[in-house]
C-alpha cells in the first residue's frame, strides 16, 4: 500500500496544511474536461467532482477552479516529484501562501483573504483519486480542509512520475482559495 496524505490551510494570517505519505510530469490527459474555462486532466476532473459531491452532500457550496491556482498545484507536484520530497513548503523553503501569491492567487485589493492545502500521492490502485480522496476524508484535519465552508476557489495539480524509487506514482496538490472584497 503506497500512498500519503497532507494538509494545509492559510487564513490571513492563519495557515492549514495536511499532508499523505508521499509520487515527474502532469496529469496524464489534458484534454479531458474544461471547467469553468479551466482545462483539467481525467484526474483533477475526477478528484474535483469528488471535492464538490462530498461538499454538497455536506450543504457547502461547490468550489470552482482557477487557472492561478491549478498552475500552482500542478507546478507544486511536479516540483515534488522532480525533486522526490513531499512538502507544503517548497524545496527552496517557499510557504504555500508566497506560492499561490507568486502565481498570482494575491491579496492585494481584498478585505479577506485564506488558502490551504492538501497533498497526497499514490501508486496502483492507492494512485487513483478515489483512494487519495478516501484517505483524506479518512482523517480529520484533511477532511476539515476540505469541507472548510470558506473555500470559494480551487486549484488541482495532479503529476505521474518516479518518487523514493517507485515509477509511475501520482502525485496531487489541492489549493483552496477565497478572497472577499
């Protein structure tokens, strides 16, 4: 069984992270879905419907993605993979919320503003997102994050490469967002 889990959150000046054990290269079909004018992979398409039903089904309102974002989480997980650690924080020591900023998630002009984070990777069938999503809900702080009634915004990046010695491993950042004016 190979997969991890991690968590985190940022409200301004509060962050929340969660974290799964840890999986070069992106989600494997680009071309499957366009969401809200953001293309997704198979995989962040089906981890996000997953996101959503689980939030519905908890009267949350469904998060949409942003381009901003999903180029953070994808970046975020193939930098982990390229680099074979599994951090919130980049290996350059780089926070998730300088992240999202440098990417342009910004603050700036708004009144609120929160982020966090979830991360996880798998191999196999522990690499689907049905098990990384199983696993987060299975533990409270990533199920907290993302059930967060705040979150408005998400970013999904979903990278397949070689990871601690093991090939063809997934693995997938998720960045929530909100920003109030």
């Amino acid at each position: 069984m190979f997969f991890t889990i991690a968590l985190a959150l940022l409200w301004s000046p509060c962050v929340a992270l969660a974290q799964l054990p840890a999986p070069v290269g992106s989600d494997v079909r680009v071309v499957a879905d366009t969401i809200g004018g953001v293309v997704l992979g198979d995989n962040a398409t089906t981890m996000l419907k997953l996101i959503n039903k689980a939030r519905a089904a908890h009267g949350l309102v469904q998060v949409r993605p942003l381009d901003v974002l999903c180029s953070a989480a994808r970046a975020h997980s193939r930098d982990m993979l390229s680099a074979d650690y599994f951090s919130h924080y980049s290996r350059s020591g780089e926070s998730l919320a300088s992240r999202l900023v440098r990417y342009g998630y910004s603050r700036e002009g708004y009144s609120s503003w929160c982020v966090g984070e979830v991360i996880g990777w798998g191999k196999g069938i522990y690499g689907t997102p049905e098990a990384v999503f199983r696993a987060w809900t299975a533990s409270s702080s990533h199920r907290t994050v993302i059930l967060d009634r705040r979150w408005r915004d998400i970013g999904l990046g979903v990278a397949l490469g070689s990871y601690r010695g093991l090939t063809n491993v997934y693995m997938y950042t998720v960045d929530f967002g909100r920003r109030i004016r």
